[in-house]
C-alpha cells in the first residue's frame, strides 16, 4: 500500500519550510513542490522552453537558468499571465510529485505544497496540515525575509487563498506564532498521530 500523504500548506512566510524540516529531521520524507518546480525549470527542460517561448528569453539567467523573481514579479503583476504559467508548470510539477510519492518507502511523506488551497490538489492527499499564524505576523515576517515593501508584502498575501480558506480545509493545524520550542512539541505530537494513522491504514488494507 502506498504510504500516508499529508499535504502541508499554508500561507506565505508562515513557517512551512521551518515545519517541514522538522518533520524531514524525524526521519519522514517530504516531497517538496517549490524544489521541483525548479526543477522542472532547469536548463534544458521542455517546461523552461515552454515558459521562455511564453514570457520572452529575457528571463534567462547568465548561468542558463530561469530567473524566478523577475517573472514572479511579472506574473503578481498580471493574473491573466499567472494563470498562464501555471498552465505550463502545474502539470508538469504535479507529475513529479507523484512520482516521488509512489516511491516512498516509510509509512507516511509530507507533501509540501504552497498553493494547496488555490489549486486541485486535495484530492490526492490524505490529510491536509496547515501552517498558520496571524496576517500582520505573516506580512512582518515576509518583509524581513525577502526585504519586500509593506505594500508589495500585501499584494502577495492578497494573490493567495484568504487565510480562512485555507483554515477551511484543514485536517491538522500548527499555530506558527509561537517559539521554535512551540513548533516542535506540536510536530512531535503530529508525528506520532500520523505514524498511527499510517499503521491502522496498512493493516486495514492488508
């Protein structure tokens, strides 16, 4: 039987990278979609040509890679366009991931995936874990890691799922606006449920 699929979401700069490596540090696989969106872009690949073909050959890095933030910054700017990229990326993206996924050997993976809620990817996960902490936390939190103005911090909240949309389809949740020390009790406690699930599903399915 395959294993146990979690879906780890949650808003931008909310701390999913921090709790998916905590769960990478228990020993769980985490199958990660911001990783292989790169590499479906590498130099080289159909999906780079597709996107270049699209966008223009002006986003090609020296070292002939894609330059992610200039075209993240055209795509905000242009939902039509947004909606474009997905349609040469997601595909792509999403079979990667299920690739890495029928793989996995241990009872259960983490499949981080940023645009969960926006996207129709529930279907193919178990159990969603949403990262979440409050919108001012989150906005702070994303101008100090990439040094984006306020008002460009909130332009790329607001292109996201409302925070209670993602709430919505929450199975688990980890309240990131605590301490580190905070996170890792509630991915302890996470930890431990999901290798119980995973157990109970393999001898129910044996």
């Amino acid at each position: 039987m395959a294993a146990l699929r979690i879906g780890l979401t949650g808003g931008i700069a909310s701390g999913k990278t921090a709790v998916a490596n905590a769960f990478a540090r228990r020993g769980v696989p985490v199958i990660d979609a911001d990783r292989i969106a790169r590499d479906v872009v590498a130099p080289g690949t159909p999906a780079l040509a597709a996107v270049l073909a699209e966008f223009g050959p002006g986003l090609v890095l020296p070292d002939g890679g894609l330059d992610r933030r200039r075209l993240r910054q055209i795509v905000f700017a242009e939902p039509e366009r947004r909606r474009r990229l997905e349609a040469i990326l997601h595909p792509a993206i999403r079979r990667a991931m299920e690739a890495e996924a029928m793989a996995v050997t241990a009872p259960y993976a983490l499949i981080a995936i940023p645009l969960l809620a926006e996207t129709d990817q529930r279907a193919w996960v178990d159990r969603v874990l949403v990262v979440d902490c409050p919108a001012e936390l989150q906005k702070a939190r994303l101008m100090a890691r990439d040094g984006e103005t306020a008002e460009r911090a909130a332009a790329m909240m607001a292109a996201q799922a409302p925070r209670a949309a993602r709430l919505a389809i929450a199975d688990d949740t980890i309240d990131n606006s605590g301490s580190l020390a905070d996170l890792e009790r509630a991915v302890d406690e996470l930890h431990r449920r999901y290798l119980s699930l995973a157990g109970d599903r393999r001898v129910g399915g044996a």
